[in-house]
C-alpha cells in the first residue's frame, strides 16, 4: 500500500514537473528574422528591423521593403522595379524611399500623445538591387530627403538591404 501510495505521488510529482514548466519565451523568440536594413542618417548609423518580408506591390511587378526600430524611432519604407539594377530614387522616378522619424505607429499607440513624426521623401538618390532571387532580395541605396512640407533636408548614406521574399 505504501509502495502503491509512493508510485502514485512520484507519478504526480513527474507529470508536475514535465506539464509545469515551459521554456520561457519572450516576443522575439516567436518573431520570423526577415533580415536587415541599414543606414546612416546624416552620418549617424542605424539598424532597422524589417517586420515583413519583402513585398510585391500592387501586383505591378514592382517591390516593396520596410524597416523599422522603434527604439531609434526610425522607419523606412523604399520601392523599387523588381530586376536587378540602378534606380534613381525621388519625386519623379518609379523607385521611391520614404523615411520616418519621430513618434508614429505601431511604435505608439496609434492616438497617443507625442509630437508624431517628421516623414522624409526621397528627392535625389538611388537604389541599386544586386541580388534577387527566390530567397531574399539584397541592395544598397542614399538618398537626400526633404521633409514633408518642405524645409529641412537630411542625407540618407551607406543603406544596405538583405532581406527574405514572400
């Protein structure tokens, strides 16, 4: 009976133990990797974490690639043809590259307080697509970009791109 007793609480006791515990985990471990972004912005380096993976845009063959650290309160969105290549990047070109800088969602709640964002369009630059294949697509760009609104002019420098297809 003691015997019967001890084996019933070991088995208990393991099942606690075995069902009990989970691997702790944090938000990042679930997270997809889907490569880098990087940049310097007047001189100054960053790195931006790409929350998807690269996209086809309107299904007009052209692609799409955004980056985001909300840390550094800094996201970049850059659109470009879909073949490997040199692309001047500005008002009037078909590549374009948006930078955002400043308080904006989903780094915040999306009506929170904040002085918001200060958004920067490309107006003379390039991107250069080196590699694109099933995997990943790789590039790099610069850019000089204006602020919404005109007035202040900031310098987009060294953008490396390496990030995963859809």
């Amino acid at each position: 009976m003691k015997t019967n007793l001890f084996l019933k609480i070991t088995l208990i006791g393991c099942l606690l133990i075995c069902f009990g515990c989970s691997k702790d985990s944090t938000e990042e471990d679930n997270e997809i990797n889907y490569g880098t972004v990087q940049l310097k912005i007047n001189g100054s380096a960053t790195v931006l974490k790409p929350i998807t993976p690269v996209l086809e845009f309107y299904n007009d063959g052209t692609y799409s690639i955004g980056g985001i650290n909300c840390d550094d309160s800094k996201q970049i969105i850059l659109h470009f043809p879909s073949t490997m290549g040199t692309y001047s990047c500005g008002k009037l070109e078909d590549s374009y590259a948006s930078l955002w800088i400043g308080d904006f969602f989903p780094c915040t709640d999306l009506f929170g307080d904040g002085p918001g964002a200060v958004i920067y369009h490309a107006i003379e630059g390039s991107v250069t697509i080196s590699e694109i294949s099933e995997q990943r697509v790789r590039g790099t760009y610069h850019f000089i970009a204006e602020s919404h609104g005109g007035g202040e002019i900031i310098s987009v420098s060294d953008g490396v791109f390496n990030v995963l297809r859809e």
